[in-house]
C-alpha cells in the first residue's frame, strides 16, 4: 500500500473541502450582510459619535462588567517577546456562553483592547485547547472582516496554541479569504515548550485549563534556562560593566545608542514602538559580543535597530532596574494627575534613591531618560509622547517569578488587584461576579516613567550634579602630576656585599644577630641568608649617612637591629 499517496489524497481532500467551506462562509456572510442585525458599528446608535459609543459600549448594561473581564480574564497583556514588543494573550478556554453574552458586543470589546496595542508592533498568543462555548464562524468571519489594516500591520506574530482540529479546519477555510500577508503571520504550537522556544512564557499568565491540555501532550514543559551570563554586554551584571559608581562609563551597547539616537533619530516616527527585523537585531548583537568589536555603527542598521538593542540591553539585565520588592513603594507615589509636585518629590527622594542600588543605576537611568526626554520634546514630529514612551520602556523595566505582578506594573490600562473581578473556582462560568472593587488607579510603573520624562529635571538633578562633580574629580586626578619615589641611598647587590666582607666578619655578623634575635623574641631559630642581607644593607645604608656609622658602631646589637627594621621599612 503506497502511504504516501494515501496521505497525499486525504491531504488534497481537506483542502478542498475547507476552501469549499471558505466559500460558503463567504457566500452566506454576503447573503446575510443585508438583514443581519448587529451592534458592531456606531451606526446602530444614533446621534453617537465614536468615543460616545466606545463609552456605551464598555458601560452596557452591566455597569461595565463585561469590559473588565475582556480585559483581565480573556484579552490580558503579557509582558514583551524576545524582540521587547508587547504581547497580548487570547484565552479561548475563558470564552462565555453565547446564550446568555452578546457576542457583538463581545467583539467590540475586544477590538477596544486591541486598540491599545495596535499603535506599536505586538505578538498574539492564541491558547486554543479546552474552549467550552465556541463562537460559530460567521462570528470569526466578521471579527476578521472588522480587523482593519491598523490591527494587521502591526501584528508581528500570531502564535495559535493548541490547535485543535476544528481550529486547523477553520483556519484552513478562512484561507480563501485571508490576506497571504497575513497567514503568513501565523505559528502553529503544538505544546508549552515549544511556545516557550519562541516567547518568553515566564511572562504570561497562563491559564489552569491551558496546563491540564498541556499535560496530554508533554509530561514536562521544558523552558530554556539563562545561565550564567557568558557574553561582553548582554546579560552581565551592570556594576561589572559601570563600576560600582559609574566610574566606568556607560556599557557600549548603551553609549552607542544614545550618541546615534540624540544625532539622528529625535524626529523619527513611533520610536521604540517599531522593530526591526529579528535577524537584524541577532547580527548587532553578535558585533557587541565578538571579540575585538569596540562600538557598532548604527548608521549599517538604522534608528529601530539602535532604539530595540537599547530596550533589550535594559531589559536582560540580570537584576531589573525595577526589582519587584519595590513595586509597592512605586504604588504608594503620589498621583501625578493630580499632586505633581509631590509626586515629582517622592521620585527623586524615595523611589530613584531606592533603585540606585548600585549607584550605577541611577546614572544609566539618568542617561536613558534624559534621551527619553528629548524624544518627548519632539512629539510633534515623532508621534512619541511621553505617555507613548513610558507605555513602551516600561515592561523592559520589570521582571520577576510572577508574571501577573509584573504585568500589572507595566499596565497600561493600570488595572489593579482590588479592581479585579474575576470568575470563582465554584460560580457557574456562565455569570459574572459583580461584586464591586476598589476601582482607585494606584500608580505603577507606566505611571513613573512618565513621570520621569516629564520632570526630567526635577527628578534627576542630584543625580546630574553627582555625576558631574565625579567627573571633575576624575579629571583633576588624570591631571595632577604623579608622586616622585623617595630617594634613598644607593644600595649594592646582596651578592656584591657578601663579597666585599671577609669571612671573619660574616661569622662575627652571624653570632651577632643569632644574639639579637634570641634576645627580643626568645624563640631561638637559625640565622637564613635573609638576615645577613638585611644586615649588610643596613649597614650599607647607615655608613652612607654622616655621623649614624659611628653610632652603629658604638651601639650594641639591638640598637643596630633597630636601625636595620626602621631602614628596611622605609626601602
């Protein structure tokens, strides 16, 4: 039996019968995009202008508690991929019964959300496995329809874990009416370990039902551990590469992106909120670990390639700028909105002083925001304000063993743990909780790096003025001539000088400091060719200077062996 071409005609079968079924999804929309009803356009609500109708839409009719947990439980955030560009994570095992939501509304949700990202280029993760409710694919086949070039351009990414065969089917079928751009975009996952291969995994938030898939799959997810750091720059502990107080200068990955940025790149749109392509950022990589290399010529590789090795250097520091002990002090800042004053206070006197630790450390974040702030004052040119800027660094800041803390710090929506309204272990999954929560925007670390651009001054003078008056001090010690050496009496080699004594005088020399040593330790040991060199040194050294010969000569042995210790300290 040829296998082969069994597999071949099964293979050319589903093919055609999902691009059969493509075609009918097609013809049914378009047969239905007359009559259909649907609460997917402004349109359905007259006299609403868009924002109007975003409002409408988050309130409902359930004070908003759909929205939350669209944004918390089914479209969250996840940190940054390995190229620092944010990551939204999609959890069809957390879809509700479509009985009893409106998945029109749904839908619009879950567009609001993606419009937080779309501005900058982000990767999708899509878990797949244990969906109870699943939306028909009429619904897919519009959500897709109302993803506008704005959603697809910038989506790097679209990594479907756990594809189940009526996923795969589906995928195939809406292949008659995907852009080839965009099917380009998509990666098949089969198991937690080989997602963990292409997105650090550490900073998603998975959920339970995604692990209990997983485990018929793989008995171990198996995630790349860093070891320890074995390259030039990247991963090296920043102290190594500063010095304690910045005595070193700054990392070169660091120096040479700024010095190119503040020349050519403050005008340059969406600045860090663009990437470039992943092998563009492993070469540059390479050229700072290579042996030899000093510095990297931006201008070969252009401002996003300078922009995301900055961000990346930041973000693979072993300990993070922000270590997760902190994070509670950052929340109890001042808001900014509202007390700009104070908050700009406690930044530079309670939360920048804690960070120093090293000291170095506030000095390379001197430098970054001082490029931060004169990429803000060209917002005008740039599109980067410092809202846009903060929302950007912000999770290259931040890096700890929980990842829904961390996420929560570099929030852009700053949501907080009081404000989460999640579904319990024993609830029915079909009801919301709508108990109500602290809804208090507490500060987080989105909130300090803005705070940070837009008081530049205020907040990192102390630190400016150290910087500089360490540098004066460097310069003053390059410029002050070096110590002369002491000048001490000619001496002659210990050979020469055991030539010139005769043997009765060694032998009378030997007795002498056995004596001596006897005397002042009382612990008798055997005179070595050490001592009589350092003897005849000394007297080398006291006959040199006028009147001490005669002194020596009168003195008795300790006197003499006194002199020697004093002689021999100061050569």
């Amino acid at each position: 039996m040829d296998t082969g071409n069994g597999f071949a005609d099964f293979a050319k079968k589903f093919n055609d019968f999902g691009n059969q079924l493509g075609n009918n999804i097609k013809r049914v929309f378009s047969e239905s995009q007359e009559t259909r009803r649907t609460g997917s356009s402004s349109d359905d609500v007259l006299g609403l202008d868009a924002e109007a109708f975003r409002e409408a839409t988050i309130a409902g009719n359930d004070g908003g508690e759909l929205a939350s947990y669209v944004n918390e439980k089914l479209v969250y955030e996840a940190g940054v991929d390995l190229e620092s560009r944010p990551m939204l994570v999609f959890a069809a095992c957390r879809l509700l019964n479509p009985d009893v939501v409106d998945y029109d509304r749904l839908l619009n949700l879950i567009l609001f959300r993606l419009d937080d990202f779309v501005e900058s280029d982000y990767t999708v993760v899509l878990f797949a496995a244990n969906a109870r409710y699943k939306p028909s694919a009429k619904w897919l086949y519009t959500a897709y329809r109302r993803l506008g070039r704005k959603y697809k351009k910038n989506l790097k990414a679209l990594y479907i874990v756990h594809p189940s065969r009526w996923v795969q089917l589906l995928m195939t079928a809406m292949n008659a009416v995907l852009s080839p751009k965009f099917a380009k975009k998509i990666r098949w996952v089969d198991t937690l370990s080989e997602l963990a291969r292409a997105v650090p995994i550490s900073q998603i938030s998975i959920p339970a039902e995604v692990y209990q898939f997983n485990a018929t799959k793989e008995e171990e997810i198996a995630v790349p551990t860093p070891g320890l750091a074995t390259g030039r720059f990247f991963g090296v502990a920043l102290e190594q590469l500063m010095g304690i107080h910045g005595e070193l200068g700054l990392p070169a990955p660091v120096a040479d992106a700024l010095d190119y940025l503040y020349t050519h790149a403050l005008e340059v749109q969406d600045l860090f909120r663009r990437a470039p392509a992943t092998a563009t950022l492993q070469q540059v990589r390479q050229q700072y670990e290579a042996a030899g290399h000093v510095s990297v010529a931006y201008a070969t590789w252009g401002e996003h390639a300078a922009a995301a090795v900055l961000k990346t250097y930041v973000r693979e520091l072993p300990q993070p700028v922000v270590p997760p002990h902190y994070y509670e002090l950052i929340r109890q800042m001042p808001d900014p909105q509202t007390h700009g004053e104070e908050a700009a206070a406690y930044a530079r006197d309670v939360v920048l002083p804690a960070l120093a630790d090293p000291p170095c450390v506030s000095l390379l974040l001197a430098a970054l925001f001082g490029l931060l702030r004169a990429v803000a004052d060209h917002s005008g040119t740039n599109n980067m304000t410092s809202a846009r800027l903060a929302t950007a660094w912000a999770p290259n800041f931040v890096h700890s063993s929980q990842p829904d803390l961390d996420i929560s710090m570099c929030s852009v929506t700053r949501f907080t743990e009081a404000a989460r309204r999640t579904l319990s272990d024993d609830e029915d999954d079909d009801v919301l909780d709508l108990n109500n929560g602290d809804s208090e925007d507490r500060p987080n670390v989105v909130t300090l790096a803005k705070l940070m651009v837009d008081r530049y001054q205020d907040i990192f003078k102390p630190t400016l003025e150290a910087a500089e008056a360490l540098t004066k001090q460097q310069a003053q010690r390059m410029q002050r001539p070096p110590l002369k050496p002491p000048r001490t009496a000619p001496t002659m080699d210990v050979q020469q000088l055991a030539a010139q004594a005769s043997d009765e005088d060694i032998a009378a020399l030997v007795e002498e400091i056995d004596d001596a040593l006897v005397s002042d330790t009382n612990r008798p040991r055997a005179v070595t060719a050490e001592d009589i060199a350092r003897r005849l040194k000394a007297e080398q050294n006291a006959a040199a200077r006028p009147g001490v010969a005669a002194d020596v000569a009168s003195s008795g042995p300790s006197d003499a062996l006194d002199d020697e210790i004093i002689v021999s300290k100061f050569v």
